[in-house]
C-alpha cells in the first residue's frame, strides 16, 4: 500500500511539474516574443528615410514575424532539450564509469565523432534556414507589392507576368526549403516503409486503422504529394515516379474531411474541377454530387458567392460541391479521405449515396472511421505504427482474429469511438 500511494504521489507530482513547465515556458516565450517584436516596431520609427530606401517591405514584415516566431519555438524548447539531453549524457557516462570504466570509454567513444558531424550538419543546416528566411521575405514582397499595385496590374493586363514572378519566388523557396529537409531528414524517423503496394484497376481498397499511423500519408504517396522511401507505388504496374506528375495528378481525385473552397461563385468553384467545362457539364457534375437542389435554393443559384473558404455554406453543402468538383474532373482514380466522418447523419446519408456513384468503374480507396461503410471493399488494408498489419477481405480479416477483428469488435460492442479510426 505505501508503495503505492508512494507511485501515486510520485505520477501526480510529475502531471504538476510537466504542467508548469509546459504552461510557463510558452508563456515566458510568448512575452519575449511580444517584448522583441515591439522593441523591434519601435526601432523601426528611429530609422532614417535611407534604410527603407534600401530595403524591401516584405524583408521587414518577414522579420517582424516569422524570424521572431523562430525566437520563440527555441526559447520555449532549446532550453530543455539542451538541458535534458546534457542531464542524460552525463548521468549515463556516470553511471557507466561506476559499474565499468573500459565499458564506458568504449561506448562513448564515438561522442566526439557525433559531436563534429553535428557542427558540419548544424553549418550546413543554418545556411539553408538564411536561404529559407530570404526566399520567404521575397514572397510577403511580392505579395504586398503586387496587391498594393492590382489596378496597375489589372489595367495593363500584366497578371500572367506577376505569375511568372511569383512562380520564380516560390520555386526558390521551395528548393531551399527542399535544400534543409535533406539535412533534417537524416535525423527524422520515417514514418511508412511501403511494400511494394499495386494499384489495380476497378478494384476498392479500403485503409483503416487506429488514428496517427499514416493512413493519409499512404494514399498521399498515390499522387506523390510525399515519395516513397522504400519500395515503390505502382499504378498498372508503373511505377509512379516514372509517371509525369501532372499527368498523374490529373488522373486522382480526392475528397478529404477538411473541404477547401475558393472565394468566388459555387460554378467558379465547381468547375475548378475542369476549366473550360460548360454549364451543362457543371449542372450535371451537381446532379450527380446531390449538390443542385441546394444550390438553386441559393439567392443567386451558381453565382452565388460562397464567402472566404466556403463561409456562406454548411459542412455539408461544400463538401457536395467538393464532390461535384471532382465528378467534373472524372479521374480515373479515387481517394475518400474521411469524406463523411465531419459531418450529421442526414447528411453523412446524402454524400455517401454521392460517392457511391462516384466511386463506380474506378480505383477507389476509403480510409474510413467507421468500419461499417467499408465492409463490401474488395480489399481491407488494415495499418499499425508498423506499417501494413494485414491484408483481405472483411469476413477473412474478422476469421483471422488479427487487429482488424480486434478494432471492429471494440468498435460494435460501443467500446470504441468511431472517430479513433
């Protein structure tokens, strides 16, 4: 019993600490971020007309925000990572060195190898971040200049040029982006080694599995928003890295959770699905998304602006338009992203008869919350935090009693919330 009550004080004592640490450190960061970003307004006004003669305003909006933000993430975890990581080191060698002396040269021996290799990396490292911060200050740049300057740009017709210059300004950042990631990627785990993982036509795949185990992350190696690491993604045997990545993207739909839509007209936002497609084909895309009965219930019918992120409609009224969008699109290949998991069950029943049409005559992948609308799948892909667990079909899963039959019985016995999945 006093054990006990002594673990007890001792995890309670723990839950307090890690509190205070964590509420006070963020807040200690936040006031330095505060107090450095007003130090910094206010030295701005003592400059003299010669330094923002020689400067751009997009170079000094990235300073006042994200290099300060920088400041912040490391005075709130620098510290502790600095101190925690020294705590360990030394109280490992300690410990050693009182149980064996050779042992503990011999292990530590390669300390000082790993400590130069983090001086090289954290060089190279910090020059890509000054290429990061330069390429992120030229984009708030151009931004500022070219929405402070739209009715030159508009009136002369020059937006094809202001596109190729940001283009320019964002492909830099983004190859110095690509520049660190290389040097951060050797110290990141990676999260899915994929077998080799073959798409075949007309078949339903279904990916289902606790949340955070990369789901997602595998069917974002479908369009290569992400690269495989190890194995390969082959669609009718081709493996998608030798495939022209817009003729590849071109050939996926993906219906997600999160619905995006652009400020603008319900057509404009449907047909962003195909440019240049016809009213009839728009009309008939909504047809088909169960999408154009609301839609002429609006004041303006399709010319309806549907505010900032689609703001003027329900959840699921802009996910119908995500689905029409995408019926316009007509892609050979399917992803539904936990298209229904956000939604009411009225309308989680009216968008599921949606991409079941949707979803006919193509390769279709579901990753799915609930483990009911995924049963008829011709394929259960079942993942872990070990990548693929198991493979088959609904009634073989459950006769095989793996994690699959272990998730679908806590889900039906109510033991489990669907939205874990």
């Amino acid at each position: 019993m006093l054990v006990s009550a002594v673990l007890s004080l001792l995890f309670a004592l723990k839950a307090v600490f890690r509190f205070g640490q964590s509420y006070y450190g963020h807040i200690l960061a936040q006031k330095l971020e505060r107090d450095m970003r007003r130090e910094f307004f206010y030295h701005l006004q003592k400059l003299s007309f010669a330094f923002f003669d020689d400067r751009k305003t997009g170079d000094i909006m990235s300073r006042v925000t994200n290099d300060i933000s920088k400041v912040n993430d490391m005075s709130n975890h620098a510290p502790e990572d600095i101190f925690s990581s020294v705590l360990m080191i030394g109280g490992s060698f300690i410990f050693l060195v009182s149980l064996n002396l050779k042992l503990a040269l011999i292990t530590f021996l390669p300390v000082p190898v790993l400590f130069w290799f983090s001086i090289k990396f954290g060089a190279r490292m910090f020059s890509g971040f000054r290429r990061v911060n330069r390429a992120v200050a030229e984009i708030n740049h151009r931004l500022e200049n070219t929405i402070a300057g739209i009715r030159v740009v508009q009136s002369f017709t020059r937006e094809g040029y202001e596109k190729e210059r940001f283009d320019k300004d964002n492909d830099y950042y983004y190859e110095s982006y690509a520049g660190v990631l290389k040097y951060l990627a050797a110290f990141m785990s990676a999260t899915i080694f994929a077998e080799d993982f073959t798409i075949l036509l007309v078949i339903a795949s279904a990916l289902v599995g606790p949340s955070g185990v990369g789901k997602s992350t595998l069917c974002s190696l479908i369009p290569r928003f992400y690269d495989v690491q190890e194995g390969a993604i082959l669609v009718d045997g081709m493996d998608v890295r030798d495939i022209r990545l817009k003729s590849l993207r071109e050939k996926v739909g993906i219906v997600q959770q999160d619905v995006f839509l652009f400020t603008g007209t319900v057509r404009e936002n449907i047909a962003y699905g195909r440019p240049g497609a016809s009213d009839e084909e728009i009309i008939e895309a909504a047809k088909d998304a169960n999408a154009h009965d609301f839609i002429m219930q609006l004041p303006n019918g399709y010319d309806t602006n549907v505010g900032e992120k689609g703001v003027k409609l329900s959840g699921g009224q802009k996910q119908r338009i995500s689905i029409a969008r995408v019926f316009l699109k007509n892609p050979p290949i399917l992803i539904l992203d936990e298209a229904t998991s956000s939604l009411d069950n009225e309308s989680e029943r009216i968008i599921q008869d949606s991409l079941e049409r949707l979803s006919k005559n193509r390769t279709t992948f579901v990753i799915a919350h609930r483990l009911s609308t995924i049963q008829h799948a011709r394929e259960i892909i079942v993942m872990s935090e070990k990548g693929i667990e198991e493979k088959g079909s609904h009634e073989a899963l459950l006769a095989k009693g793996g994690l699959y039959s272990r998730l679908y019985n806590a889900q039906f016995d109510g033991l489990m919330p669907e939205n874990v999945l």
